[in-house]
C-alpha cells in the first residue's frame, strides 16, 4: 500500500508540475521517491523465495508490476532499469518452480501426485493473466522476451521430469508417464478459464499430452498386445493366440486396474485403448471363423472339442476397456 500511495503521489506531483509549466523541476521533487520504489523493487525482484511462500510473492509482486508500470515513463535518472527489474522477477518465478520439492511422498498410488511445482505454475499463470497487458509493455520497453509463460512451461516440464525419474524405476514406466499425463492434465483444464493459458501454451501441453500417450500406449498395448492378432498370427489365426492375448490382456489390467487417473485422462487413455485394440481383435476373430469355416467336418468337429470355452467377444472386450484404472 505505502508502494502504491507514494507512486500515485509522484504521479500527482508529475501532472501538477506540467499544468505550472515546472515540468524541469520534477526529478528535484520526485528524484528521492523514485530512487526508493526502485530500492524496494529490486530488493524483491533480487530476494530468492520458496514456494512455501508464493502467495506473499504473489501479492508483493503484483504490487511492484502496477507501481512500475505507472513510473516506467517519468522522467528519471533510473526509468531504463524499470524493465530490468519486471524481468527479474520473472526470472524469480522460474527459480520457484525449479526449487520446489515434495517433503512427503505417498507409498501407494505415486502416479496421482500432482507436483507442487505444477500448483506454482498455474498461480503463476494467473499472476500473468492479471498482469499480461502491464508486464508486456514493461518487457517491451526493454527489448526483453514478452512471453514469459512459454518460459515457465519450460521449467514446468523439466522439473516433472527430474522428479519422475527419481521417483519411478525403470519398470515403471507406464505410472512415470500417468504422472506426467495427471499434471499435464492438471494444467490444461485451466483453459476453461478465458486468457489463463496463452495459445503457446496451450498447444504445447496438447504435445505433450500426444506425445506421452503414445508412450503409453507403445508400451503396454502396441508391441505386446498386437503381436496376438497382427502379422504372422494373423496369416494362420489359431485360438491358442486369443488365449495368449487374453491372458497378457488380465495381466496388464489387472496391474492397472488400482492406477488413479484424472478423469478426462482417463476417458481419453480408454478410447485411445479401445481404437488401437478392439478393431484389431475384431478382425482376428472373423478370421479365425473364416478358417475354421473352411475346414472339413472332421477337423470343425475336433477344433471345437478343443476349444470348448467360448471366446471373449469384441464387445465384451471394449466394455472391459472401460473399466481400466481405479474408478
């Protein structure tokens, strides 16, 4: 508040000292003010604050971007530095995310944790969205980069992936890349909110959120899952490759079945599933019943006696899709 109160005095003493003609009089009566905000500012801007105290960064800095916005253009000795200091403290939030950490970790269910730094970012996010048109001007001003978001996302993505990597081991491939899904996700449901999420942003999120799917989906289902009912199985299918791919199908959803996803991730993870895997299904069971048409009574006769548990339908095996992930 005394921030605001002295910059809005200077501004009064600016417009009084230009309607007296007394405009070379100004930085004698504004001169000491000013140098003081600038003092403050770049103490703020300089300090090194955590993300346990990001609301405090948050109301100070608002503060600052307002007060510095409204001298940037009076004429003192110090106004080329306003811009230096708004890029500060952009800097300062990058330096937040990049230094959160989790000080306790859940034992089960790792994938769901929604990563502070991913909070950080978002009410980051916000900061800007309130502040966009004032800290564009002052980056402007100084020839710095005006879109600091993408900057942000930047810090985002790596400190995801620092920590996946730490948390999850090799084998855990598929939670590591759920978790990165869950706060990628996270974030993007802020689009909603008009002008939170630059377009920039945006499509790098839906990139990435592409990008790690398509891991996924490589490595549980494509490989693994489609050697059953493609290719060479394809050429002779036999019921022995329905039984092993139903076999390996149980195993994965039964490892899955506990994993906690955000809900539109997880409808779109089961759709992503259901169109790389049923029509390939589907299309090994009409062949299947091609080839057996084609036997002689005989040979029907005994493949039936040995297959006399009725195959898992198509449909049935989309509405078993479905239900992957905890629920």
């Amino acid at each position: 508040m005394r921030l605001k109160i002295t910059t809005k005095l200077v501004g009064l003493s600016k417009q009084q000292l230009h309607e007296q003609n007394w405009e070379q009089y100004f930085s004698e009566v504004a001169g000491q003010p000013l140098e003081q905000l600038l003092g403050v500012a770049c103490s703020f801007s300089d300090a090194i604050w955590s993300a346990d105290h990001i609301s405090q960064m948050l109301t100070v800095f608002d503060a600052l971007v307002d007060v510095l916005f409204n001298i940037k253009d009076l004429p003192f000795s110090r106004s080329g530095e306003v811009a230096g200091i708004v890029n500060k403290m952009v800097h300062a939030f990058k330096g937040v995310i990049q230094r959160t950490v989790i000080c306790s970790r859940k034992k089960s269910a790792r994938e769901s944790i929604i990563h502070p730094s991913t909070f950080v970012f978002i009410q980051v996010l916000e900061f800007f969205c309130r502040n966009r048109d004032m800290v564009q001007s002052i980056l402007e001003s100084g020839d710095y980069n005006t879109g600091p978001c993408s900057d942000m996302f930047n810090c985002l993505i790596s400190k995801l992936k620092e920590f996946a990597e730490i948390e999850f081991q090799e084998k855990e491939k598929g939670q590591r890349y759920i978790f990165f899904l869950n706060n990628i996700y996270n974030v993007l449901q802020k689009k909603c909110h008009p002008g939170l999420l630059p377009p920039s942003v945006v499509s790098n999120l839906v990139s990435l959120v592409d990008q790690y799917i398509a891991r996924y989906l490589e490595e549980y289902w494509f490989q693994p899952m489609l050697a059953y009912l493609d290719g060479d199985s394809l050429k002779k299918p036999c019921r022995s490759s329905v039984d092993s791919f139903m076999e390996e199908f149980y195993s994965i959803c039964d490892s899955q079945m506990t994993w906690k996803v955000q809900t539109e991730l997880k409808k779109t993870l089961r759709q992503e599933i259901v169109k790389l895997i049923v029509p390939k299904y589907a299309n090994f069971l009409k062949a299947l019943q091609e080839r057996r048409s084609s036997h002689s009574p005989l040979l029907k006769w005994m493949s039936r006696s040995r297959s006399e548990k009725a195959m898992c339908s198509a449909e049935r095996l989309e509405l078993m899709i479905m239900e992957i992930f905890e629920r």
